[in-house]
C-alpha cells in the first residue's frame, strides 16, 4: 500500500455517490469529496489509506458542517485486518460517522454504517460482574493501566487458599472454605490455574512446591 494514493479512492466513491444521484466534487474547502442532492444536506466523505486519529479528528469536525460525513479507506486485508477495521467501524458509529471501504481491485464500494446519532446497549450482567468483582478485590493492589500480573479476585482468592494449606496441611475443601473465607475454595485448587495446589483424595488438598515457593516469594 506504500505506493497508493488517496486519489484512489475517490472515483469509486465518486461512481458510488453519483449512482445515488448525487452531484459529486472533490476538494471543497477542508472536504476531500462533497455531495449535494436537492433538498438534502450535502454529504462529506473524508477518505484516507487506513484508520488514523486524523482521520478520525478531520472527520468529527466536518460535522459543523452537516450530520452526513462518511470516512472512506481500502477494504481490509485477513483476519488481523478485519478485526481491525470492526473495532474502528464500531468507534465511527460512537461519533455519529458512516464508514465505507473502498475494494481496490474492482472499485466496489460497501457501507459498514450509516451516520447518525449512538446510543450504546448497556449490559446489566456486565455491569453487575464489573461490581462484583469491585467489591470483592480486596484493597487497591494494581497500579491503572498495567496489562501485567494484575491482582485479582480469583488470585486474591488462590492466595488465600494457599496460606491456609500453609498453616494446616492437607485440607478439605470445606475447610479450607471456611477456615479461609474462600466460598469456591475447592474449585478454584481443583482447577489449580497456578500449580499452587495438588490433591490429595477427592477433596483433599495440599500445597505444592509451586504453591510454597509462591508463599516465600510474597513474603520475601
């Protein structure tokens, strides 16, 4: 794509546009295409090669203009490509932008959104885990914006589980749910995501080498 233009674009957006009876022209003002049928507001396409936040900042103040402003760019290429192109597709539709793609090999143009006004569906059972799990994390032991080993419930849990296999030995499941405060304490050292535990009989766990030099890393 290094030796393709934006130009490009444009008369498959032209052709695109016309065959919906639109007057088109290109370079008006700031505007890279304009279209104007009678009656209606004119339409703006700002076309660019891929996704950019200048693209998307060109197109958002086009929008002092008129409601109907449309972002234009090649069609996508794979699997990593496409979902690229749906995630943008869906923050275009969160500012009010229509988007189109443009398949270079034919010139065939395709509507991903319409511009208009977003309302996102909220997800009551989202919302509810997200609480959840807030109420649940004990304390505040992330540092916001880190993509590391987080803290979380579950592991604040398995270290619970762990500490109380520490002190006591082998333990069933009930007890260690009880003796430390942990409801899910046989699933979570049945499914032992950590390696922290090993069973013992049905029920019964104990705490693996992994799970002790773990304990001896924290308290370190």
């Amino acid at each position: 794509m290094s030796d393709l233009k934006e130009t490009a674009l444009y008369a498959p957006v032209k052709a695109w546009l016309e065959a919906r009876e639109f007057e088109v022209k290109a370079e008006l003002g700031a505007a890279d295409v304009v279209a104007c049928r009678d009656g209606e507001d004119p339409i703006i396409v700002e076309l660019k090669l891929q996704f950019s936040l200048t693209l998307l900042q060109q197109a958002v103040a086009r929008q002092a203009i008129t409601d109907a402003v449309y972002v234009a760019v090649p069609r996508w290429k794979g699997r990593v490509g496409y979902k690229a192109f749906k995630a943008n597709v869906g923050l275009c539709r969160r500012l009010g932008l229509g988007v189109l793609s443009v398949r270079l090999q034919d010139g065939a143009v395709e509507v991903h959104a319409d511009p208009g006004p977003f309302q996102p569906r909220k997800s009551k059972l989202r919302k509810a885990r997200l609480l959840a799990a807030f109420s649940r994390l004990e304390g505040d032991p992330n540092v916001g914006g880190t993509r590391g080993a987080r803290v979380t419930v579950y592991r604040q849990d398995a270290i619970k589980c762990a500490t109380f296999l520490e002190g006591n030995g082998a333990s069933r499941g009930q007890d260690v749910a009880k003796g430390a405060g942990v409801k899910r304490a046989t699933t979570v050292m049945r499914d032992n995501h950590y390696g922290w535990f090993e069973k013992v009989q049905t029920g019964v766990y104990m705490l693996s080498e992994a799970g002790v030099a773990a304990l001896a890393d924290r308290s370190a």
